[in-house]
C-alpha cells in the first residue's frame, strides 16, 4: 500500500514538474546566418581573408619561380646563389604567413565576439521573458530527452533572437 502511494506521487508531481519544464531550442549559428549585421561582418572578414590568402599565394609564387630558376641553372655557383636566396625567402616566407594567418584569427575573433555577446545576451533576455528554465542547441539534445521531457515542452526560440539582436 505504501508503495503504492509513493508511486502514484513519484508521477504526479513527475507529470507537475514535466508541465513546468520550457526548454528553449536555439542553434546559434543557424540564427547568426539570419541575422544582417553578422552577415555583413562576415562578408568583411571573408574579403580581408581572400586578399591575405592571395598574399600568401604570392610569395609562395615567387619561391616556385625561384626553384624554377635554381632547377633549370648550370652553373653550380648560380645554382648555390639560388639556394642561399631560396633559404632566406622560404624563412621569410614561412613566419610571414604564421603571421598572416595568426592576424585573421585574431581580427575574426575582434570581429566575432562582440556579436556573440550580443547574441548571448539576447538568449539569456528571452529564456528570463518567456519562463525558459534551458535553452539547448538542438544539434546537441540526446535521442531519448525529448521524449522523457515531452517535446511539447521544447520551444524554438530562434525568431525571437534573430528579431532581438536585429533591434540592438
């Protein structure tokens, strides 16, 4: 008898606790694609980035001329001039592009978190609005969860950030 009552309250405050569960569902990059402002900073920095990469590929070019030239000289002292300048360059060449690519992550970073805290505070703004207890990313719920939860407790918050982080 008494198990059977402490069953029959294991489900009834389960099912009063699965009522009160609002879990929000929001995949944060899908939710930048939408949103202008991100668009635009990434066409900024996807320009800067084909530039620096074409930079890189041009100095990559000069050292394939360079041992085009060294492959095709005769004389062991041009070829061993070539060698010399082939060293040096490749030196340059290697900590230019460290540099190079170490400087489009940082400027991505510079250019992307401003917009991540933006977007973070907007989720945070609407779970707190609506009475969300989680927001989730759905790309990252287990199978079974939504089914334990009841997927009618599972709200896609998507347009209301997409719409609060165009109005900041």
């Amino acid at each position: 008898m008494k198990k059977t009552i402490l069953v029959i309250l294991l489900l009834v405050s389960y099912s009063s606790l699965r009522a009160q569960i609002k879990i929000g569902l929001i995949d944060p990059n899908a939710a930048k694609e939408q949103i202008e402002e991100f668009q635009m900073l990434k066409q900024r920095y996807l320009k800067l980035r084909e530039s620096k990469l074409a930079e890189i590929d041009s100095m990559n070019k000069v050292l394939e001329d360079i041992k085009q030239e060294m492959n095709g000289a005769t004389d062991e002292r041009q070829r061993s001039g070539l060698l010399y300048k082939l060293d040096i360059l490749s030196s340059k060449v290697s900590r230019k592009t460290i540099e190079i690519i170490e400087g489009l992550n940082e400027r991505e970073r510079n250019l992307v978190q401003p917009f991540d805290i933006k977007l973070s505070a907007s989720i945070e703004e609407i779970a707190l609005e609506e009475g969300i207890n989680m927001v989730l990313n759905p790309n990252h719920i287990p199978d079974g969860f939504q089914k334990y939860i009841g997927s009618e407790n599972f709200i896609d918050i998507t347009e209301l950030v997409v719409e609060r982080v165009g109005e900041k």
